[in-house]
C-alpha cells in the first residue's frame, strides 16, 4: 500500500475531481438554522420569492461542502499540514435545493518552503459547479505539505 501523498508528488498543471453532492432541502435547512438563517435560506416560499429564485444554500454551506470534498478527494491521501488561507472566494450563481454539485482543482504553483525543508507550498484553484456545468463556487488556496 502506498503511503499518503507528500509535496514532491504535485506538479502545476495537475487537476482532478473531488466528487459531488446533491443539495437536499433537509440539509440546506439545517445549516441555515445553525450558521446563516436569512429567510431564503430557511423557507422555500421565501427562496422563490427572493431574486435568488428558489430555495437557495447558504455560500457558506456551499464552501462547507467544497471543503468537504476537497478532504475526500484530495488532502485526506496528502500529507496535508493545513492552509494559510484562501483568496477570492465567489459565489457566482445561487445553489438551489436539488443541484448535484461537482468540485475540481487545478494545481497552479508548487514551490518549496524556503525556511522549512520538511514541507512545501501547493497552490490550487478550486471550483464548484452544478448539474449545468454552471460555476456556483471558486477560491484560490494554499495548502502546506509535508515532505519525505
């Protein structure tokens, strides 16, 4: 058995698929409820009234589940050592109850850590988008990864 990914094994260039998820009513209600209750979050009469179009998921449980994948797909088999961050974070287009969603990255800089040589830097954008090909969810993001 292979072990878990390290930095040596990404190139710019790399891009893959992280899987999907479909957006249930139960679930877009529930984060609304805990995280961001805005009626069009919570309410599917107030979602179809609202210029969002229909009953709509919070962005932030959109980037949830963007995270979500991004472990299942990818840093669950790195040897991920966390993230400085994340840089322009969109949410373009509404996600509506009943969208299948599909996360992607593409790797676009690996560069060694010039003060650590136990990890590197792994840029990569990162995209969601629904059953239409329609981007709904994108950000840029560094990930630190171990080396050896």
């Amino acid at each position: 058995m292979q072990g878990p990914r390290g930095f040596d094994d990404f190139a710019a260039g790399e891009a893959g698929v992280l899987g999907s998820v479909e957006i249930t009513a139960d679930a877009v209600i529930a984060f609304a409820e805990e995280f961001d209750p805005q009626p069009f979050h919570l309410d599917p009469e107030a979602g179809r009234a609202s210029p969002l179009g229909g009953h709509a998921a919070s962005g932030w449980h959109t980037t949830a589940l963007m995270m979500r994948l991004m472990v299942d797909g990818l840093l669950g088999a790195t040897r991920s050592m966390g993230s400085p961050g994340v840089r322009d974070l969109k949410w373009p287009r509404p996600v509506l109850v009943g969208d299948r969603l599909t996360g992607r990255y593409e790797v676009t800089a690996v560069r060694p850590s010039g003060r650590r040589s136990d990890r590197g830097y792994v840029d990569a954008a990162f995209e969601m988008v629904n059953q239409r090909g329609e981007r709904v969810c994108a950000f840029t993001a560094t990930i630190i990864v171990g080396r050896g």
